[in-house]
C-alpha cells in the first residue's frame, strides 16, 4: 500500500489554502506524437494547468466527440498503446511532479489486467484514473487496485443522475468528482447550462471532495463561469483543437500556442 500522498490530493489542499479553483487539462496522448505530448504536459504546467488528463487512444471512444476521436485515431496509427503511455509518465516523472491522471475506456485496461494496470500506472507515477465507460458497480476489483497502491479512481456526475446515485458516487469517487456540464459526448459548446451550478451544488451536500466540471468548456468566461460553482474546470476538446492548429502551422507551433491558450483559462481559475 501506498504511503506517499497523492498528487491531487496535494493540488486540491494548496489551492485551497490559496483559495484558488483547479484548471485541469486534458491531452490525447500520442498526439500528434508520444515525443511531442511529453513536451506539451510540460508547457501545460508552465502555463498554469494544475492536472493534465493523458487520454488513451481508443478505436471506439463512444464519449468522445469529432475533435478528441480524429486525434485519437492519428495517435493509433503511430502505434501508440497503454503500455507505452505509462512508459511515458514514468519518463515525465524526471522532469515534473505535476499530477497526471489516465483517462481510458475499459477495453485496453482489461487487456492489460487490472492488477498489472493499477502497480505499473502507480510505479510510473500515475495519480488518477478515469474510466468513462465503467460505472462504479463494475469498477470494484479496478478501484481497490488503485487504492493498494494510492492511486485514485474519479466518477461521472451528469445532469441526469439521480440523488441517490450521486450520493454513492461521490462516497466512491476518489481525488475530485468529474461533473459532465452536459449530457453527450466531447466538445466544445457557445454555452453550458444554467442548472450546472444548482447540480454542483446540490452533488457537495453530499461530500467534501472537491468537484470539478468539465465537457463543452473552451473559453475563459466559461472557465470563470465554472469556478464560481464548481471546484474546477476541466477543458479538452478545446486543448486538442489548439494543439491541432498548431502541428498545421497557423499558431507558431503546438506548444507555444498552447501555452499562450492555456494560460488565458487557467488565469481565470486562479482568480475566482
């Protein structure tokens, strides 16, 4: 078992203190290369993200939209694995102790064994895992792998789940508990729905862990928008497209245009 404390853990404390809100950041790992997506987690925490998301590619990413499934579909075609994303975190954990969660469906993490995924993933340097298509009553065996060895298992929120149910997952949920804005897949959206901050609110009656919102978030109004109900703001769709534009050219460059993006949203998450 693990006795070191968890990096989110850290994250969410020290922002506390500093009575600022999370900007969490999601990347395709493997895109547009496994070399490049290391350099970009570093230009991410440069400029200002305090959790990066490593999305594993997946053939079938059924809660993924057009933006997240093109550059998961690039990323498989280089070869990019599971296996080769943990080798990638324990290369980053050399160079930053920014905290880093896996977001992946459950087909590679069966494949490789759930044992074997939750001791390589916490032996990289894993802090947090999301799985999108596993619910909490299937995710016994994965969660409590995970927590042997201090790594956390986050759940879904979303606008349909019914008190009882998000009473449960927030018992279950470990690190943050991740509130989709909205209802679908990935994406970016003009705007997010105005019963958002009633469901955070109603969600932190049952618990204290923090809760962070994510799905459809791209601009810093909606960043600001966010962190006035929620814990955090998770942004995704939006990063992959930016990192897009720049691997075509049209912003100087993937990372630099990154982080000037990045730290326009990040700065309103700090400021709330």
């Amino acid at each position: 078992m693990s006795t070191h404390p968890n990096r989110i853990d850290a994250k969410f404390e020290s922002l506390g203190r500093d009575k600022k809100k999370a900007f969490i950041a999601f990347l395709t790992a493997g895109y547009p290369s496994l070399s490049e997506t290391g350099k970009l987690v570093l230009s991410l925490e440069k400029a200002g993200a305090d959790i990066v998301e490593l999305g594993v590619p997946f053939s079938d990413p059924l809660a993924d939209g057009p933006v997240i499934q093109e550059s998961s579909r690039q990323a498989l075609l280089k070869g990019v694995t599971l296996r080769k994303i943990i080798a990638l975190v324990k290369q980053l954990r050399r160079r930053t102790a920014i905290p880093l969660c896996l977001m992946t469906y459950y087909n590679p993490v069966f494949s490789y064994g759930e044992k074997k995924f939750a001791r390589d993933a916490a032996d990289a340097g894993v802090d947090g895992v999301i799985v999108p298509d596993l619910p909490p009553e299937e995710a016994v065996n994965l969660r409590k792998e995970c927590s042997l060895r201090g790594v956390h298992t986050i759940f879904f929120v979303s606008p349909t789940t019914t008190k009882e149910r998000m009473r449960r997952i927030a018992r279950l949920s470990g690190g943050f508990i991740y509130y989709l804005s909205v209802t679908g897949v990935t994406g970016v959206r003009s705007s997010l729905p105005k019963e958002a901050g009633r469901q955070v609110r109603l969600l932190r009656g049952f618990t204290r862990k923090p809760v962070c919102m994510g799905f459809g978030i791209s601009t810093p109004e909606q960043v600001r928008g966010v962190c006035r109900a929620a814990d955090g703001a998770i942004v995704g769709s939006a990063i992959v497209d930016c990192i897009r534009a720049g691997v075509a050219g049209k912003k100087g460059g993937a990372a630099r245009g990154l982080e000037i993006f990045v730290s326009r949203l990040s700065r309103e998450a700090h400021r709330v």
